[in-house]
C-alpha cells in the first residue's frame, strides 16, 4: 500500500522481510525509547529477531512503513507488530458456567522514528494491521499502553475507535543478590505440561483472555515451568493431577514462568552518576554480607533479562502465603538464570495481588488496555458487545505478548 505523505514524499506500508529490514528496524527501535516520561527512560533490545514478540503467537504479522521520495533516501520509519488468538471473552450463565470464546487480535511494537512523528504513519500502520485482522476473522482488536503515553492514547482512542477496557497492574519485583527464603511450610511441586494444561483448562478457562491454545504456551521452548504450592501439613504426596482435582486441598496457589529473557532484554537510561553509584553499592553489600539480606538494585543501567510469571491462580484461605511462596520460589529460578529482575501482570483488583512481592517504584499501577470491535460478535449471544462488559477480578495475561 502506498499513501501520499506532503508533496515530495511517500509512504510504502508493507510486509516486513526478515533478510533485509533487520538492520533498519532496529535503528528505528533504538531511536524509540519507550517506558514513563522523565528522566528514566526504558530501551528494549529485541536481541536480534524483531518479530520474535510474535513469532510464538497462532497467527502473526509484522509491517514496516517505508519513505520514498526525491528529496529523502528510501528507509523504514516505522513497524508495528500483530498477532490473533482465540480467548475467553465471558461465559454461559445458564450452561455451567461453560467459557465463551472470540478471536481477537493484539497490536504490539508500534514505533515511529522521532524525526516522523506527526504525519500520520502511526495511524496508517495501524489500519492496515487492522485490514490484516478483518481478513482473518478477528472479531476485536486491543492494544496496551501506558496511561500517561498521551500520543498513543490519543491515536488509539481518538482516532482509532477504540475505548479503554482493561487496567491490569504490572508488579515488578529486582532480583537480589541473595536467594530469598522459601517459607518451610509450603510444598511445591513442578507440573508436566500436561498436567498444567488440565489445571488451567479445569479452573481457569472462564477467566478473561484465557487462551484456547494454552496447551502450545505450555510446552514451548520459552515456558520455564508450572509450579503448583500447597500446604506442607495437608499435603501426604503428589498421585497427579486428576487425583488433585478431585480432592484438593482447601488451600492451593499456581502459577507459570515465562523467560523473556531469551526475546529480549531492557536498559535503563538517563540515571545519574549518584543513582548508579547507590545501585552498585546495594549489589556489592549484597555479595559481601547476603546474610543481611540487603534488598539490593540489581545493573538495570547495562541490559538485562527478565521472567515473567503468568497464569497466578489460587483458592483458599492460604492462597495469598502460597502466591508468596511461589513468587519467592521464582525468584531464585531468576537468580540462577542471571535475570534483572521478575515481572507479573495481574488485574488491578485480583485478591492474590497482596501475595506478590515487588518494588512501587519499579511498577505500574495501571497499565492501560484499549480495546475495539472490529465487526460482529460472532460468539455467543449471552456476551454481547464485549467492550461494553464490566471487568472482573481476574484476567488472563498471555505471556507471548509481554
């Protein structure tokens, strides 16, 4: 596709070639800071393989735009990345609470050059991943941001139709020098992928975005494990998953580890000489002394790698001690890969969030998911226009989409 851009310059949106664009778009991404404004900027190295973000999704595409123009050398000024999957939206009420499913599409990575901003790219990119949705059956499309990235709140809700839906929390808790003391009251035990897949599948599929292919997330490359806390004084052995759901404990707590740091990795830019001075002065007291258990800034100023947890889930009156558990549990996991830090993204009000360790000043309160109807719901009757539906405790955050 090619729109018109002024008098002497154009705009070519196409597909994204993998033995050619790699070195343009990755200039374009480091030219491209993203995280809070301030001083403190966050840079994401994609190690290589820009749509690696993707890649692991069902169905994927990247697009690049282009400029062409007598008075400007031909280069990509921007990309955007999108995938589709098939999710819970809702469930029957009056079938057993069976699942409600929907295809929905996710735009991630939508970058522009600083030197073309304000000419429409971003927007032009945008309907054309969303032509690619449509043609593909996509019946929603939603996009997360930041709430204070104002731009592109701006470009998704006012001038794309789309309205805000979802404003999950990011926790994100440093790895220390130190491991952290796992409560001795608390079993833990690694699933097989097959018997993660059947937990999930039994107890979570009615929640919000869970993910039809949960199996292919489970047994990928990337996916560290699934680890299953409960009670040491109530728990007499592990006889499979079957036999669990049958007779599970009153207490029990889940969750999975993603490692992003194989995808890419993060830098923080613009500390001041004092602010990295303090940082490698926690790390150094933290090796020296890791008895004293010095909550220590892990070197965030160079890049580093990081886990992410997904699928938490848990019922009981010590779900919150066994969400805790495993999080510590994760973090050791993070502490022999090398890894900056662990991160978690939860629905603002989900119960268990009192149960997982982080840093305020590292986290996001309120990420922001815009969200939009790309033509009918083909689902079932009982949802309706989910846009319009109110949130509920928990939400599913697909790991191939941090």
């Amino acid at each position: 596709m090619i729109v018109a851009v002024g008098d002497k310059v154009r705009i070519i949106v196409r597909e994204f070639d993998g033995k050619k664009d790699c070195r343009e778009v990755e200039e374009v991404e480091r030219s491209c800071e993203v995280g809070p404004t301030g001083k403190l900027s966050l840079f994401t190295d994609l190690l290589g393989d820009p749509i690696c973000r993707v890649r692991h999704s069902p169905a994927f595409l990247m697009l690049v735009a282009e400029t062409e123009g007598k008075e400007e050398k031909r280069g990509i000024v921007g990309m955007i990345r999108g995938c589709i999957k098939t999710v819970t939206c809702g469930k029957r009420l009056s079938r057993n609470n069976l699942p409600v499913f929907t295809k929905i599409a996710y735009i991630l990575g939508l970058r522009v050059s600083p030197l073309h901003r304000r000419k429409g790219i971003g927007l032009k990119l945008v309907r054309k991943m969303e032509e690619w949705f449509r043609e593909n059956g996509a019946e929603y499309s939603y996009i997360a941001t930041e709430n204070d990235n104002h731009a592109s709140v701006k470009l998704f809700t006012h001038k794309c139709g789309y309205t805000k839906f979802r404003t999950p929390s990011i926790l994100v808790q440093p790895v220390f020098a130190h491991r952290v003391k796992i409560s001795t009251s608390v079993t833990i035990i690694k699933l097989s992928p097959i018997e993660a897949e059947t937990l999930y599948r039994h107890k979570f599929s009615t929640t919000e975005f869970f993910p039809t292919d949960i199996d292919s997330i489970l047994t990928n490359k990337l996916n560290l494990g699934t680890f299953l806390a409960v009670p040491k004084g109530n728990f007499s052995g592990w006889n499979g998953v079957n036999e669990f759901l049958t007779s599970r404990p009153e207490s029990w707590a889940v969750l999975s580890v993603w490692n992003c740091k194989d995808v890419f990795k993060l830098e923080v830019r613009g500390a001041s000489k004092i602010t990295r001075g303090l940082a490698k002065t926690s790390r150094l007291m933290d090796r020296a002394f890791p008895w004293l258990k010095v909550p220590s800034v892990p070197e965030v100023f160079r890049p580093f790698g990081l886990h992410f947890l997904y699928g938490l889930g848990g019922e009981g009156p010590l779900a919150v001690k066994l969400v805790k558990a495993l999080c510590d549990f994760a973090h050791n996991l993070a502490g022999e890969s090398r890894c900056g830090v662990v991160v978690t993204e939860i629905a603002s009000c989900e119960p268990l969030k009192l149960g997982i360790p982080h840093w305020k000043k590292l986290s996001c309160a309120e990420d922001l998911w815009c969200i939009k109807r790309l033509g009918e719901d083909y689902s079932d009757g009982s949802v309706g226009d989910w846009t319009k539906s109110k949130p509920g405790l928990s939400i599913f955050v697909d790991p191939r989409e941090f």
